[in-house]
C-alpha cells in the first residue's frame, strides 16, 4: 500500500526520534520502493559506532541497497528529516534515488552550502521535495541541542 509523504516522514521522524535516545544527533531517514515497501531505515549512529560516516541517509542507503541486492536504488524515495549533508548527498546521487523528501533545510551543513546554482549532487532526473513535516523536523534537532546546552 503506498501512503503519502507526510506518512513516510512521520517514519523518518521516528527514527529521529530513536537517535535522540541514544544521545546521537537526531537525524532519521526512510528509503522507500515505489509500491510503498519501505526498503530500509536508518538514524545516526556516529557515536555508537565510532564512525563519521554513520548518518542515517547512508544507513537507510546501504540496508535499501542490500535489502535489493544491488546498488541501485532508482524508483525509490528516501526521507530524510533534515537536508542531507554533501557527504550523504553524494551517496545519494550515486544510488540513484528518484526521489529525495527533505524535512527541514540544514543551513550550516547542508550540501545546498556548496551546490553551484543550477546544480545538483542527485541524479539528474532526480525529484526533490522540500519541506514536508518540517515543524516537527526542525524541532526535534533544536530540541536535541537546547538540551545539550544545559547540561
């Protein structure tokens, strides 16, 4: 059954909200195969696994990759709470995702900071959604980090 974007996203936020949890940057990602099976999931996991390229669009990436059994990943969506970073971007393109749904613009470390105008790390055929449950995405980083601050 293929539900919506704001459906998705919620599954997204969840794994967000399981990064937080963990005392890891709260940052979730769903990848999902066009007849709506959700192929693979992920959230960061740098600090538990000692491991800077342990962000959840790369996870959600490699689990939707082995769950295929290949590397390619066109027809599908991912969703991704906050802009992905360039290194995540680049992965992204690579795999050939169709579809990217971003929650929430990520100003300081987004890959938007370094893309040349009318340029895209994605596939060239690639659609990008901004904004989808982006409240709630916003607010589950700003959250994660007013609490660090008063620790």
């Amino acid at each position: 059954m293929i539900l919506g974007d704001e459906y998705y996203m919620g599954l997204a936020l969840a794994e967000a909200y399981a990064a937080a949890e963990e005392g890891e940057i709260p940052i979730g990602a769903v990848v999902v195969a066009p007849n709506g099976r959700i192929l693979g999931r992920g959230h960061n996991q740098t600090e538990r696994l000692s491991d800077v390229t342990a962000h959840a669009e790369m996870l959600a990436v490699s689990a939707a990759a082995q769950t295929l059994g290949g590397k390619y990943l066109a027809g599908c969506t991912l969703y991704v709470t906050i802009e992905p970073c360039p290194m995540c971007a680049g992965a992204i393109g690579w795999s050939q995702l169709s579809r990217i749904v971003i929650g929430a613009p990520d100003p300081k470390r987004g890959y938007t900071r370094i893309v040349r105008p009318g340029t895209t790390p994605f596939h060239p055929r690639a659609e990008v959604t901004e904004g989808v449950r982006e409240g709630e995405c916003r607010a589950v980083i700003q959250d994660f980090f007013i609490s660090k601050r008063r620790k």
